[in-house]
C-alpha cells in the first residue's frame, strides 16, 4: 500500500515492504470481513427460502362443524396438512380420564389441561405420534384403541389414553393439542 | 504419489504427445488406473468391491438422468408420472427397476466393501483419511437413498418422510423448527417432495466429488493388501493395468449377472407393495419398515424405550446417528499395529461376532415391535456400541498376533508352496498353527 511519504522521491530509506505492516493486516482483515458479511447476507435468503412459503402458512386455520359426531365418535380431518382428531368423548371416558392421578403421568396434563372450559367432552388433538409421527389408530370405527382406550400407534406401539395422553410406548409426549376456539356451540375454528 | 518403479506414461503417437503437452489427461488416468500405479500383486476378489461400487454410482447417475427427464416432481402428479414411467415410457420399467435395485446393489457392495476394510485393517495408518473420506460417501449415500425413495410419492414414501425427518423433532428446543424448515411445511407435501428431488440430483454428483478424494488419499500410501504387510519392493506389486483392470472386469461381469437377474426376474423383491399405494398423509401402513439397507440402524432407534435424563426418543436418534459416527474414529480405537484379520487370532472372532449382531439388528429392525424383539434388539444395540468403545481397545492392547511374513512376495510364495528367497523361520511363521 503506497503511502504520500513512500512517494516521495529520494526518500533514503529503502523499504523491502510496506512502511506499516499492520496497515496492509488491516486492509485485508477488513475486505475479507466485508466479503463475510456479503456471504452472510446472501445466506440468509437461501436458508429462510426452505421455511414453510406463504401459501402453506396461509392454510394454517380450518373451520370444523362438529355438530353430527356423537358421544364415542370421532372425525378425521386436516389441519395444516396434518391429520387432526376431533372426539366426542362418552361420560365413561371422561370419568376413565379423570380417574388418573397426573403426577403419575409422563407429560403431566389433566383432561380439563387438555380442552375447553364447559366442553371437557370435546377431545381435539392432531393424529400425530409425538414419537415419529405415524397417524394413530383409534379415531376411524372399528380401529384398534389400544390398551387405554384412546389411541394407539401402529409404527412403535404408543399407546395413548382417552385424553390422548401417552401411557405406554416411546412417544415422549402426549398428543399435541393445537390451538382452536369454539366460535359457536357446533363450530371450532382451528389454528 | 507412487512407488519409485511405477512406469511412466510416454506417448508414442504425435497426437498423444501433443496432447499430454497441453492437458495432461491420458497420463493422469495412467496414473490412477492403469500401468502407472503399482498394486500389491496379492489382492483377493474382495478388492474387486471398491471398482464395483464405482460402477454402481456410475450406473445409478444414467439411469437417474434419465428418469428424471419423465419424473414430474409435483406431489399431485409424481405417483401417476412413475407409474407412466413404468406403463408408458419406451424400456422406462427397465429404467426404473434398474435404479430401484442399483440403490439396493450399490449399499450392497459398499457394505462388503466396508467390511473388507474391517478385516484387513484398511483404516489405520497411513491410510486413516481413505478410512474417513469412505464413512462421508456411506453418510452421503444413506441421505441420497432416502430422498431417492421418497420421490415417487407412494405411501412408504410419505411415512418414510413423515419417520425420517421426525429425527430431527428429537433435537430439544430447536427440533420442531428445523423439521418444518427442512420439510417446508408442518407434513411432507408438495415443498419437501421439490426439495428433496432437488437434492436427490445434486447429491451423487457430491459423492462422485468425495469419491476423487478417496482415490486420490488412497493413491497416496498405495493399497493394502490381505496381509496387511507394506510394499517393501518392486515384486510385491504389478502394475493395474492390465492386471487389475482384467481382475476387477471379470467381478464387473459377475456383478452385472447378479443385477441383470435381479431387475429381470424379482424387480420388487427388495422393495414393499405399499409403496404402489399413493402416498395418503390420513393413513399410516399397518407395519412401517425402511428399505434393508437401513434396517440395522433403524433397530438401534427403536431399541431405546425407557427416558433417562432425556426422552427415549432422543436416545435412540443420538444412538442411531452415534453408530455411523462412531466409525470415524475407528482408526483411533484400534490401536493394534497389525492390520489384517488373518494374523489376529482373537480380534478375527470378535469381528464375526460383530457381524453376527449387524445381521441379529437387520432382523430386529424390520420385525414387528412385540417384547422379545425389543429385547434382542437392545441386546444387539448394546454389544455394538461394546465392540468398538470396550472390546476393540482391550483386544488391541491384549493380544497376541500371529508373526507376520517378511513381505507380500515372501507370503504368496509360501502359499503356493514355492521357494521363497527367504523361507526362514520368520515365513515359516506365517504358516504355523493357530494357537
């Protein structure tokens, strides 16, 4: 890096290399920082465009009637492309969900945790194995609920109670409850 | 890098020459495979593998190439276009069982390949940076397989997805956000299908990159051999060309046999007729099992049930990604000098042991999950990890190898009951019985 004083003819000191080393160290460190900082930057776009796009996310709420579920029945549908469980729980699986003591439980959750003031009977979770995300068995008629009468999953054989909380099996957690609101007595809005 | 007696490469033609003056490509192949690089003249046909596994990447690229021209990546129309493929598309059935039983051929030879390598002590010095290079092109492999069989969008392929990228769930904290940003979407749709296609292409082309590593680091010490012992001069070894070239084009033949028979005759032997259902995110197949390759490792992560400390489920993805990486430091847990099996009488067993487990956790992984699976599984998984981390470094340190023939030359005499130059007491050694 030439400097005015380096210019100046019959300097008489004769220079191998630059007048101040740590003036060419600083020219470099910097351009190359500057050019990290470029690739940074650019990074950012090439990793966020893997998120989830707008048109996914648009899809993130669903309107549910739930009016024609009966007591013991329960409906499959999506939510978010996910498979959601919608259960009209019966007296007996409430009182069978209940009758837990929850500090016994591995993710410790009461029923009442698990769904709406007033509308304990109204089960909504997404049919997801917390485990590695098979769909559970136990929401379509005739399929096997498992040993605790809510779910069970086919693929490592979790098995969910009639709150959907694990009791037995390698999912870590209990099914997850998505975020909804009763907008009308017979209508959930999801998400 | 090569021995001081390898041969140089001269052209004799005015073409050639002029060549090699301005792109020196004749003369670099001449050195990595042909009459230029000097192979201990010893090899068995387990050496045959490595080439092999070459050509089953080389014929996985034409025929993915290929397909890809016919393959449409939409979630909606993937199914129907495989199944065009098949149906439709001049000799497309031909392309397609090619490259859906060449994956299964190619994790075939490089998993005897790999064993290879642990018999003969092809990982320790000076070679341990094939041994590491040669674990990235398997890791490589493992995530180019599973993107490949999500494509055509059946129903293994969804759950496969669904299953596979749930590992990344376990994470704690971070897991569920990586999962949505690696999948595009909170389920595998149409975002996660054009990614991993994407990938899917770009991918064998990374490991035909690692690969020229591989070669290159190997090209530096030479071989090994089934003796384990090192070159010590020009009559242990013979150029590779046209020996090796002619050995290893006789086991291409063979390989091609095998293959031919298997895509003519049992097409879908390795593979599950659930994947010719669409894929339907509603309904999870009655019994989810990955392809056979993966089939080990799936039973370490199922092997994990009880919490301790963290979730069941993070032990077994840390266990299961732990099996694979444990294999980089290998060359570092055996710390014996002698390479080869052949001359360690009690390290040879534990290796058959360990590849009796490798099949005992093959099975356990595509059975069904009831008690007494469960239990040899863990059993199986525990003894793996006790091979390399316990028994490995104990047995190094223990025992007591065979005597080592003086030299490859002075082996390969003695075994066909010629006169060595120096049939002393040190080859006689070689042939002594075993303790």
């Amino acid at each position: 890096m030439a400097t005015l004083e380096d210019a100046v003819p019959g300097s008489e000191v004769v220079h191998d290399g630059p007048a101040d080393p740590r003036r060419r160290d600083y020219m470099q460190i910097g351009a190359v920082a500057f050019a990290g900082v470029g690739v940074g930057v650019i990074a950012l776009p090439l990793i966020n465009q893997m998120n989830p796009s707008a048109d996914v996310l648009a899809a993130s709420s669903t309107e549910i009637d739930v009016a024609a579920i009966q007591p013991g029945q329960a409906i499959k549908t999506t939510f978010r492309k996910q498979p959601l469980f919608v259960r009209n729980l019966t007296p007996a699986e409430i009182a069978a969900a209940d009758a837990v003591a929850v500090s016994s439980l591995r993710d410790p959750q009461s029923l009442a945790d698990r769904t709406k003031p007033g509308k304990t009977n109204w089960l909504i979770t997404l049919g997801v194995c917390t485990h590695l995300g098979c769909v559970p068995l136990g929401a379509g008629e005739g399929e096997n609920k498992g040993p605790f009468g809510g779910y069970f999953c086919p693929c490592h054989g979790s098995a969910y109670d009639t709150a959907g909380r694990i009791r037995q099996g390698p999912a870590p957690t209990n099914l997850h409850v998505p975020d909804y609101e009763f907008t009308s007595d017979t209508v959930v809005t999801v998400g | 890098m090569s021995f001081p007696w390898a041969r140089h490469y001269e052209p004799k033609q005015p073409l050639m020459k002029w060549l090699d003056d301005r792109l020196p490509l004749p003369r670099f192949v001449y050195n990595a495979v042909g009459a230029g690089y000097p192979v201990p003249r010893n090899l068995n046909y387990f050496w045959n593998f490595g080439v092999l596994a070459g050509a089953a990447l080389a014929i996985q690229i034409v025929t993915g190439i290929v397909l890809a021209m016919h393959f449409s990546t939409d979630a909606n129309t993937a199914f129907n276009s495989v199944e065009s493929i098949m149906r439709d598309v001049n000799a497309g059935w031909f392309l397609r069982y090619a490259h859906a039983n060449g994956a299964s051929m190619f994790l075939a030879v490089v998993y005897i390949h790999i064993g290879r390598g642990l018999y003969y002590g092809s990982y320790k010095p000076p070679r341990e940076m094939v041994w590491l290079l040669g674990v990235v092109i398997f890791l490589l492999m493992m995530a180019t397989a599973f993107m490949g069989y999500v494509l055509p969008w059946g129903q293994m392929s969804f759950w496969g997805a669904q299953v596979i990228t749930g590992f990344f769930s376990a994470i704690p904290l971070v897991g569920e956000t990586i999962r949505v940003w690696l999948l595009g979407g909170y389920a595998p749709d149409a975002a996660a299908l054009n990614r991993f296609f994407s990938l899917h292409f770009l991918l064998p082309f990374v490991i035909a990159g690692v690969i020229i590593l591989h070669i290159w680091a190997l090209h530096i010490p030479g071989s090994n051999n089934p003796t384990g012992v090192e070159v010590k001069d020009e009559q242990d070894t013979v150029p590779f060309h046209p020996y090796y070239t002619a050995k290893d084009g006789f086991g291409l033949g063979v390989f091609l046999l095998i293959f031919a028979a298997v895509i003519f005759f049992a097409p879908n032997l390795l593979g599950h007729p659930d994947n010719y259902i669409p894929a339907n995110p509603l309904s999870t197949p009655a019994h989810i099992v990955p392809e056979w390759y993966f089939l080990p490792f799936y039973a370490i992560l199922k092997s994990f049930t009880i919490d301790f400390i963290v979730p069941a489920k993070l032990w077994g993805v840390l266990a299961m990604f732990g099996s694979i990486l444990l294999l980089f430091f290998l060359p570092w847990l055996d710390t014996s000098p002698v390479r080869s099996a052949n001359y360690r009488p009690v390290y040879r067993w534990f290796l058959v042991a360990l590849l009796v487990d490798v099949l005992i956790l093959g099975y356990v992984g595509g059975a069904e999950p009831i008690a007494r699976n469960i239990i040899m599984g863990q059993i199986a998984s525990a003894y793996y990890f006790l091979h390399f981390l316990v028994i490995l470094p104990i047995v190094s340190a223990m025992e007591r190898p065979r005597p080592l023939p003086g030299s490859i030359t002075e082996a390969v005499l003695s075994k066909h009951g010629g006169t060595s130059p120096a049939q002393t007491a040190m080859s006689g050694g070689a042939l002594a019985p075993a303790e």
